[in-house]
C-alpha cells in the first residue's frame, strides 16, 4: 500500500484535532504541530470539509474542528476523502478491472488486498490514534517483527 503525502498529512492534522478535543485549531497550529507546509494542509482541510469531516469556525477564534466525534471516524473515512477509494488499479476499482488468461486471478488479489486494508482502516478510529490505544489486532500485526521489513 502507497499513502500520499496528502494522506499522510490529513491522517495526522485529523489526528491533531482529535486530540484538541473541542476547541478549533487553526491551521497554522496544525501545520507547525506536525512539521507540514500551511497552504498544502489548507487545501487537504477544504477537502476533509466537503467531505463532512472537519467544520471551519471563522473569526479571531477560528480553525478547525472534527465535525463528528473522533470516535466516529475512522481512517478510510479519511483516506477517502482525500484520496478517493482505499484500493485501486490503474485509477480504477478492482472489480472493473478485468483480465485473461494466466493474469485473471489478479482481479481477486486485489479485491482481497482491498478487504484487509478496509479491516484495518475502517476499525481504527481517529479517537484511537490521538489516544495511542490501537485495536489489539492492530498491535499485534504491528509487533510481528517481519511487518517492519
């Protein structure tokens, strides 16, 4: 799996504001908490709006908040809003891509790689990130020593 900078970006500036809780962050804040150019962050926080993730608050007292509870949303809900769809090939879903012969088995590798990453990224809210406490399947897979290579 290849994350963007624009994923990796929205998952740690939403990972951000679950952890300010309920008071807005601005994107200057954001941007410095996590080392990330503004005016690129400003852009992934007008798309995770639309998609009715964050809620702008304008005003000297403005920034960014969740627009449902941290534990509501989960990674995919992120990654798709800026991204588009969790798994795909050629820019097209799995289950539109066809192919013959020895190669058509392919099309079920990755609808089943698209299943394991929408087990994970769907189970794994923004409340656990920003916690640190991670659904134990999670940790686990993720102390197995031959994941990290």
């Amino acid at each position: 799996m290849r994350l963007s900078a624009r994923v990796d970006y929205a998952l740690r500036a939403a990972a951000e504001l679950a952890a300010a809780g309920a008071g807005p962050t601005t994107v200057g804040e954001l941007a410095k908490e996590q080392d990330m150019p503004p005016k690129y962050l400003e852009n992934i926080l007008l798309q995770m709006r639309r998609a009715g993730l964050v809620r702008g608050q304008r005003g000297p007292e403005g920034g960014y908040v969740l627009a449902r509870p941290a534990a509501q949303i989960s990674l995919a809900d992120v990654i798709r809003a800026v991204d588009g769809p969790l798994a795909n090939v050629r820019g097209e879903r799995p289950e539109h891509v066809g192919y013959r012969g020895p190669a058509e088995s392919l099309q079920q590798v990755w609808i089943a790689l698209r299943a394991t990453e929408r087990s994970i990224l769907e189970e794994v809210t923004l409340e656990q990130v920003a916690n640190g406490a991670l659904p134990e399947r999670v940790r686990q897979l993720a102390a197995d020593p031959a994941a990290w290579d």
